[in-house]
C-alpha cells in the first residue's frame, strides 16, 4: 500500500497558478497535502482550483501582490483561519529576465526594484510570516525555488541572477538558525524549464546568438532539451517530506545536467 508523503500537511505555495508553482501544488496535493496557491491571475487560480477538485483535494486560492509586504500576513492569517496551522512554505513567485533583457549599463532601474521585491523579498516577508507557526509546532519545511543563475551569471540578466543568488543566501542563513527546531529550509535550482517566463528567454536568446529556438533548445542542456514543470516536483515533494530531516541548507540542481555543482 502507498502511504503518500505529505498526509495531511498543509502547504502554500506561492506563483501557485501556473508553471512550475502549479505543478508542484498539483503534485503536493497528490501526495495528501492541502495546498493554498497565491498568485496574482484569477482565472489561473480557479482553473487550479477546478483541477485540485477533481483529484478530490483541498485547496484554498488567494489573489494577492507579492510585491507588498504586507501581502504574507495577510495570506497567513488566511491560512490560519481555514486549515488552523501551516506546515510547508514554497516560495516559488517571480519574474525572470525576459520583460526587459538589457546589459547592466542600459538596465531599468524600475525593472531592477521590482525583480528583487518578487524574487528576494517576497520570500523573505513569506518566511518572517511563517517560521513563528513552524517554531510554535516543532516542525516545518521551506522550499525556495531558486535557479540556476543562483549559481552562474545570466547575459541580460543581472536582476534575475542577483535576486537569485540573494535567495540562495536567505535559503542558508536561515537554514542555519534552525536546523536545531526540526524545520529544514532548502532551494530548487531549476534549468530551463517549458514555461510561459521561459519562452520569452529562449525567444531573447535564440535572437541574441543568431539561430532558432528549436537549435537553441536542442543544445541548451546535456539531455538535449528544456525541463517540464512536472519534473520538478518529486524533488519538491522530498524536502516537504518528512525523509527530508537530514537535508537542509542545500541548493539542488535540477537542470538536465547544465551544472554539476
């Protein structure tokens, strides 16, 4: 018989409405979790919704700007409210690159403010919201969806990369004061993967090198292609599970082998 991982746990995940959010919010529900998916697109969350249904799970939908602070209050009061605890935060919101790839010398200074209020600071509000409810109960999981330009620098892209590699420091740090309270804090580090995001990057850089999106996908990764959001979640579903006690402060890649470090 199955015992799927994440019985009973409670977890929000944020960007729950399309992507690689969604299906780690479809996935975690598979597993026995009630999911709360933010994001900022209604008629994505109802879809999720409807579709959440129909696997006979639980879900609860806010619509809500990450780029406010007082955005994760409110969602955790929610929470709170309609499930009584929190049990696993995934940070994965954020905008890539692609709305405005520039060298650093020509880059929006608007568009710089705004990707490191989305990227790095709305984890940073989401995990001041919640760690005070993990420490309450003795137990958690954070799950930042980082990427690789966490580790490696990104071409017309130094917002992206900095808010990234910051999350990598804020996924450490905090995994450091509290490893001892039985709440882990770990990254994702994706390649790139088949999303609405990444199709405007691969659009940019297929331009910038001069050949098509097919040759430029065929070549991006070892295995010849771009990820699935799907693909994803098993690794998601391991650091929200209670396996994953030993594991924290790590950053793994997911990324078809583009680094192996």
């Amino acid at each position: 018989m199955y015992i799927r991982k994440l019985e009973k746990r409670v977890a929000i995940v944020t960007g729950g409405g399309r992507g690689i959010g969604r299906a780690i919010a479809l996935g975690y529900v598979k597993e026995g979790a009630s999911v709360v998916a933010v994001a900022r697109t209604e008629s994505e969350l109802a879809s999720l919704d409807d579709e959440i249904g129909e696997l006979g799970g639980k879900c609860l939908t806010i619509l809500g700007d990450l780029t406010n602070p007082c955005t994760s209050v409110q969602v955790v009061h929610r929470v709170m409210d309609t499930f009584g605890t929190i049990d696993i935060l995934v940070n994965n919101a954020g905008v890539g690159s692609s709305p405005s790839p520039r060298p650093l010398i020509d880059f929006d200074d608007d568009f710089w403010n705004y990707t490191l209020a989305l990227n790095l600071s709305a984890p940073y509000y989401f995990c001041k919201a919640v760690v005070p409810i993990l420490l309450k109960k003795g137990w958690g999981r954070i799950v930042n969806i980082a990427s690789l330009a966490s580790k490696i620098g990104l071409t017309n892209g130094v917002a992206y990369a900095a808010s990234k590699h910051g999350l990598l420091g804020l996924t450490r740090s905090l995994a450091l004061e509290l490893a001892k309270d039985k709440i882990t804090v770990n990254a994702i580090c994706p390649g790139p993967v088949r999303t609405m995001m990444n199709e405007a990057r691969m659009q940019h850089d297929a331009q910038r090198l001069g050949v098509t999106v097919q040759e430029l996908e065929s070549r991006i990764t070892p295995i010849g292609r771009r990820l699935q959001p799907e693909e994803l979640v098993p690794m998601a579903v391991l650091l929200a599970s209670d396996e994953a006690a030993p594991i924290t402060g790590q950053a793994f890649n997911v990324c078809g082998g583009m680094v192996m470090y």
